[in-house]
C-alpha cells in the first residue's frame, strides 16, 4: 500500500446477480466497516440492480458503482446507460474499459476515456482498467502495453478524486492465476512512475492504483501489502460477502 492513500475496495458482480443477491449485498455492507474501517469500499453491480443496491448500502461504508457507461448524456444509444442514469440510481463510482468490454464490444482507449470524462461529468469516479494480456505478457511487452493504454485511457483532468487506476492482467482474470508478488510491485511502480509523468507528480503520488485478477481471501495480504497496491477490483470473490470481506480485512 501507499502511505497517506486510502486503500480501495472495489467489487465487480459483471453479468451475476438478480433480487435475491441484494442479501449478498446487505451482508457486504453491513460487514465493511468493521471489516475495514480504514479502506473505502465499492461493489459495482448489474445496471439492473443499481437503484435497489444503493437504497441497501444506504448508512453503510460501503457504495455502489456501475460496471460501464456510455460517453454521452442521453440520445438514441439503444440498451446504452449514461453515466448520468447511473449517478440518478445511487452510483458513487463507474469502472470504464474493463478487458472483458475491451474485448466483446471492442472499446478502444479513446472510447475508454471518452467514458471516464462522462463519469466525471456526471459526478462519479472512475475506475479505469488497464492490463496485458497474456500473450503481450509473453512477448515482454507488459510495460509498453501499459503506457500506451494510460497514454489513451486516462483523459486530461484526471485527479485523485475523480480517477482509480485498475491494473488488471487479462490473463489473471477469472483465471486463478496471478503474478507473482515481485511483478506486481513492478507493474505498479511502472504506472505510478509513468503517471507522474502524464498527470505530475501530485496526482500520479495520490491517485489509487488497484490491483485486480483472481484477488481470494487467502492471497489478499500479501497482495495489499505490496508497494503502490492501494487496494483491489475483485470479481469473482465479491460474489460472497464472507471473501469480500476477507479480502477486506486485509486491506485493514
Ligand atoms: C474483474 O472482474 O475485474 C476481476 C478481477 O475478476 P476476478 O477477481 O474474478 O479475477
């Protein structure tokens, strides 16, 4: 972690969840404070769900974010949601460019940024995702591939307050797999040290830099603990309250 950074815990349910998961929520919820009282915490559910998640974490530590926005306001966007509607329906935070919305719709880093500058406009964070996958990984070209996703994704007037980094290797998503300790630590490093060349250095020093990709109750600590890992994006695991509040725990 970063000394001086509140650390960030950040749900993703991606397509999961109906009504019935609202107890799954509830439960979150209500075990996050306690859980980790020094952290901030998020679960980003189906749009679906949005308006009756964020009535649930009401009074709690714990808020709601969207999963994806479209860049514009309102208009002819068939099946699109802004990130006005999502902001309307209780939202504090959006995640924009996730590699699974890179990969199936196609989104590129300039609709990537497009989508975190409507975040912003409407008043959320972003959670921007960058991440190699694994073959770029394989051909070494992990670092190269971050800066030019950063260089493309992360808008002009991205602050701390407005912007989460959330580096997420495509391979470890959902996979079970993760890097080792001592590449996080480089990655990291790498996107902090490149930010602060895009951002300045007071931004780049602030602004929360997530890890995310097969984050479990068991490996979440030595995760949380590696410098620059100022929380994490958690799919998979924030489908149970007990190991999102594992995970939790361990970010204190
Ligand atoms: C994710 O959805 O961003 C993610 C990291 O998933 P998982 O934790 O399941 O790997």
């Amino acid at each position: 972690m970063t000394p001086n950074i509140k650390p960030l815990i950040a749900g993703n349910w991606k397509m999961h969840g109906a009504g019935g998961s609202l107890e799954v929520l509830k439960a979150a919820a209500e075990g996050f404070g306690e859980a980790a009282p020094a952290a901030d915490g998020v679960i980003c559910v189906p749009a679906t769900l949005l308006d009756r998640a964020s009535r649930v974490v009401e009074g709690t530590a714990l808020q709601t974010g969207g999963q994806d926005c479209h860049a514009a306001e309102q208009g002819a966007h068939t099946g699109d949601v802004s990130a006005e509607m999502l902001a309307d329906a209780g939202a504090a935070y959006v995640i924009v460019g996730h590699s699974e919305r890179r990969a199936d719709h196609g989104e590129g880093d300039a609709t990537v940024a497009a989508k975190a500058k409507a975040a912003w406009r409407a008043g959320l964070t972003a959670i921007i995702c960058i991440g190699e996958t694994e073959a770029q990984r394989k051909a070494g070209e992990t670092f190269t591939v971050l800066e030019t996703q950063m260089a493309g994704s992360i808008p002009g007037g991205a602050t701390a307050s407005n912007t989460v980094i959330a580096y997420e290797p495509v391979w470890a998503i959902g996979t079970g797999l993760t890097p080792e300790i001592s590449d996080i630590e480089a990655a990291h490093a790498h996107i902090r040290q490149h930010l602060k060349t895009q951002l300045g250095a007071e931004v780049a020093d602030a602004m929360r830099l997530l890890y995310g990709g097969s984050v479990k109750p068991g490996n979440a600590e030595s995760i949380l603990s590696v410098d620059n890992v100022d929380g994490a994006l958690i799919g998979g695991a924030s489908l149970k309250a007990e190991d999102f509040l594992g995970i939790a725990r361990a970010a204190g």
